[in-house]
C-alpha cells in the first residue's frame, strides 16, 4: 500500500488504526467479561490516553464520543507549548480533509434521488473530452476508487499549495486536469485505489449538473438543513469561528525518514513546529476542503446513517462496498465516500481525514446513534512511520474511544508497539 502522506486523504488507515487492534489479544481488547466501566471513569481513561498522545508529541488532541445513550463525552488537550496561539477547545473548528468525500457523496446521491444523475452514468456524459477514457469511468467507479485514475496530489504542481507557499484558487477542473494528464494505474473497475482525483471529477460533475459552486451545495444541501453552523467547503484560507491551530515540524525537526521535498512549509515559526493553520486547503478541493466541529460531524453522521439525508434506496448504494484489499474480501469496504470494517467492539462505519496539520478519524454505527471523533493538531509525524511514539498513543485513544462508542468496556492496555 502506497505511503498514508497526502491521500487528503485516504480512509486506509482508518481500516489499520481500528481494524488492526482486531489481532491483539483479548485481555489486551477489553476488560474482564462482565464489567463495564461507568461514565466517569470512561472519560478519565480517554482523557488519560489524550494527554499521553501530547506527551507522545502531538501539539493538540480533540475526542468526542457518543454512545447514543447519555451526554457525549468531549475531551480537548494540548502541548502547553501551543497555547500562546490558542487555547483549545472541544467545539472548535478543524480542516476535515477527505472526510470531505462522504459530502460530496451524499451530495451525488440525492441528485441520484431526484432523477439528475445517475451512479451507471459515464464521465464522459458530464465531461465530454475532460477525462481519458471517460466512456468506460461511471460515476460510482469515481465514489468508490474503482476508476483507476492517478492521484494529482502526486503531481508536482500542487505541492507548493500543500506546503502553503502557493495560495492559487484550485478549481476542480484544474485539479482534475493534474490527475488525468497521468497515465491510469488500472482498467476502470479493475480494483480499488485510493485517489483524490476521482473526487476531482466528482466536484466537476457537481457544478456542471448543477450550476452551483460546490461551496454553495455544503451550505443549502448539507448545512444549513442540519444546522451546522461550523461545516462549510473552504476556498481558501479564512476561518469562520474559533479554531484548533494545526503544526507541522520545521524542517531541523522534520523526522528523517520524511522526503526532503516535504519538510518546508509556510507559516509561523516556534518551539519547533511551523503553525500552518493558515494555509489554504482549497487544493483539497472536492477531496478534502470541508471544515467542520466534532458536534457537527456527529450531527452529520446521525442524519446521513439514518435516512434523513438520502431516501433508501441511495443510502444502501452509499453503503455498497468494495474490498480494499483484493486479497481480503471479507476486510474493510469502500462504499461510496465512507468506509466500513470491524473494531473488536463492533463495526464501524466511516473515513479519515490529513491534510497538513490535522488528522482525524471519525466513525460512527450503521444506524448513526453512535459516533466518535478523534483529532490530532498534526499529520506528518503520522506519516512515513516518521514517530512510533506518537502512533502507538494514537492507537490505543482510537481503540478505547471505538469500545466506549459501542458501550463496550474500554480496552485496559494501549496495543503492543
């Protein structure tokens, strides 16, 4: 599997993160059958296993769990080093990255509901001439990373926009140009493969069908319906509420085995670290440029996983799933813009998000009763195995944060190195 950095993200390593903790022993999964922490003490362990992702070196840590049964537990911590730039908060806001995928995909599908697309039409239907091989590229192929394309957050021209050093307007057609002028890696529908320029295209057809920017579909379809007053498609780098600040190392503290050509990015400089939060995501574009709160996210989930976004039959082809992995076809699934998998408490549905300065992971239950949240003020440090410490505390608060999501006894050991 190609290295986790830049998939703007890619929702793989949500499948290694949770699925993962799956092979660990039992004693290591949960407490002794027939016990079950209360409330209290559930939330002082993921406050715990927070705090020790700081320690680990995370500058900032966001948890939100909610089971569905009480008040959700919201848990926010950070480098003492980070509070000069911001006090955090549970409620702030944070670039989701391609937790942007599962709007885009609810926003296809309703169109779908309401007779103006179609998931067997092809790409060259709504973009004639704009995608090589378009004829044979359906739109559920570009949903579900079945389309083959290559990925154009690997092509050079964009990274000055990731490092923040280039503050252009990405639109989608550009950015689906940058993809497709790459030869594909595989026949349409061949296998699954995790690209952003498969949503690139998707962002395309969403404003050609509709004549509506795709920041204005977030708005009228997906916000304000729900009334998430902090979830919006970012062109740029403006902010509209109180936000979590996102770091990076400098480049004397960029991990070595990080490639040279990702070590400089723009921003204020201390304590080792570039603050990026201003950096526009709008080269995410309909891969990654939605922002939101864990609140909201939760909101979305809840009205996505129940029905009240999609009519049926769009929310079983939402959850209609491909295998990752060709050689697991019982393991995690791609449906369309969400991904599903089994966590030793119960299965999950869901995506990541990176994009510098903020990796998440957020799942929630088939029916979205339930949901979690888990974010980190850091991706690189992620990336390229760059710091076991940190991804050893990050998998046992996104263990324990998966078991107390289903009500189920909170894993008394963080999993083995």
């Amino acid at each position: 599997m190609r290295p986790r950095w830049l998939r703007t993200v890619t929702a793989s390593a949500l499948a290694v993160s949770l699925v993962a903790a799956a092979a660990l022993p039992a004693a290591a999964a949960a407490t002794p059958s027939g016990t079950r922490s209360g409330p209290t003490a559930q939330r002082a362990q993921l406050q715990q296993l927070a705090r020790k992702l700081v320690e680990a070196g995370a500058p900032g840590v966001i948890v939100r769990v909610d089971d569905g049964r009480g008040r959700p537990v919201e848990i926010a911590e950070q480098a003492a080093w980070t509070r000069r730039d911001h006090l955090l908060k549970a409620g702030d806001e944070y670039r989701m990255g391609s937790h942007t995928q599962s709007v885009m995909a609810t926003l296809v599908l309703q169109l779908v509901a309401e007779g103006k697309l179609a998931l067997t039409n092809p790409v060259e239907k709504w973009l004639p001439g704009k995608v090589p091989g378009g004829k044979a590229i359906t739109l559920r192929m570009l949903l579900n990373h079945t389309s083959g394309l290559f990925d154009y957050t690997d092509d050079a021209a964009v990274l000055p926009s990731i490092l923040g050093k280039d503050r252009r307007r990405w639109t989608s057609a550009q950015l689906l140009a940058l993809g497709v002028k790459h030869d594909p890696l595989f026949a349409p529908g061949a296998k699954w493969s995790y690209s952003n320029t498969n949503y690139a295209a998707i962002g395309a057809v969403l404003e050609r069908v509709t004549g509506a920017s795709l920041a204005d579909l977030v708005r009228d379809r997906i916000a304000r319906p729900l009334n998430l007053k902090h979830t919006y498609f970012a062109t740029d780098s403006t902010w509209r509420g109180s936000h979590a600040h996102g770091y990076e190392p400098d480049a004397a503290h960029m991990p070595q085995t990080v490639p040279a050509k990702f070590r400089h990015f723009a921003g204020a400089r201390h304590h080792g670290h570039v603050d990026v939060s201003d950096n526009s995501p709008g080269w995410g574009g309909a891969a990654g440029a939605v922002v939101s709160t864990t609140r909201d996210w939760s909101r979305f989930y809840t009205a996505l996983m129940s029905g009240k976004l999609l009519p049926a039959a769009q929310l079983a082809q939402l959850r209609a799933t491909v295998p990752m992995d060709p050689q697991q076809p019982d393991g995690p699934g791609y449906g369309l813009g969400i991904q599903t998998g089994t966590h030793p408490c119960g299965t999950f549905w869901g995506h990541e998000g990176g994009i510098p300065g903020y990796l998440t992971i957020s799942i929630t239950d088939r029916t979205g009763t339930r949901s979690a949240t888990v974010l980190m003020s850091m991706e690189l440090q992620a990336e390229f195995g760059a710091d076991p410490k940190i991804a050893k505390a990050a998998q046992a608060l996104q263990m324990a944060v998966g078991c107390t999501m289903f009500g189920k006894p909170v894993p008394t050991q963080a999993p083995a190195g």
